[in-house]
C-alpha cells in the first residue's frame, strides 16, 4: 500500500508489457498462433461480443452516439494485460494468458477499424 504511492504512475504500463514478456518467454512464439483456445478467446472478445454490441446499440437513440462508440471500443479492444497475472494468481495456465493477450492485441490491429468502420455503416 504505502510503497505504491512513491511509485510513479506512468511506470505500471511499460512494467505490465514487461511482464507479459516474461510469461511470453517460457514458450516458443510459434505457439502462440498455433493454439487455437487463444484464437477462441480472441474472436470472442473481438469479434463476436463487439457484434453483439453493434445489434443491440441499433435501439439506443442517436443522441447517445458518443456514449454508444465509446463503449463499443472499449468491447473491441483487445484482452487486458492482467490476464497472465490473474491466470498466476489463480494457479491457472501463465502461457495461455500471456498468448491470449498478445494474439489478441495483434489481431485487434485489423478488427478494431473493421468494427468502427462497420459501426459507422450501421449507426
């Protein structure tokens, strides 16, 4: 507690992405797009719960269009760092957070534009 207030903000990001690199590490990268529950998780949080999104904002008025794209972009962006951490906490499998998290940050590189692209086409 009292040590986290003299560590400055700006440091829990880079020190995140380090750590992912570090669960990353203990498998070959290869595996990373050969295991398809990561592609699952992937297309779950990318594709299918932002298309889910898009169907069910079509009944929020217009007047909320700011409050609606907001939202849709936080559901199409990618898995949250945590993840191996939580994976760690919960003496659950390190490997496939870190995988779920890189695969789905690199994959939101194409699906997230498609989403808003297609968003704009519906809205």
């Amino acid at each position: 507690g009292v040590l986290l207030g003299l560590v400055p903000a700006g440091i829990w990001q880079p020190l995140a992405m380090l750590v992912l690199g570090a669960y990353l590490a203990k498998s070959p990268l290869v595996h990373m797009f050969k295991n398809k529950t990561a592609y699952r998780v992937s297309f779950a949080r990318l594709a299918l719960i932002p298309a889910l999104l898009l169907a069910a904002f079509c009944f929020i008025p217009e007047s909320y269009a700011t409050i609606r794209t907001v939202i849709l972009i936080s559901a199409a962006a990618p898995s949250a760092v945590l993840a191996p951490v939580f994976a760690q906490m919960f003496d659950q499998d390190i490997t496939l957070g870190a995988q779920i998290v890189s695969l789905s940050t690199l994959l939101s590189l194409f699906t997230l534009p498609l989403v808003l692209f297609i968003s704009e086409m519906i809205w």
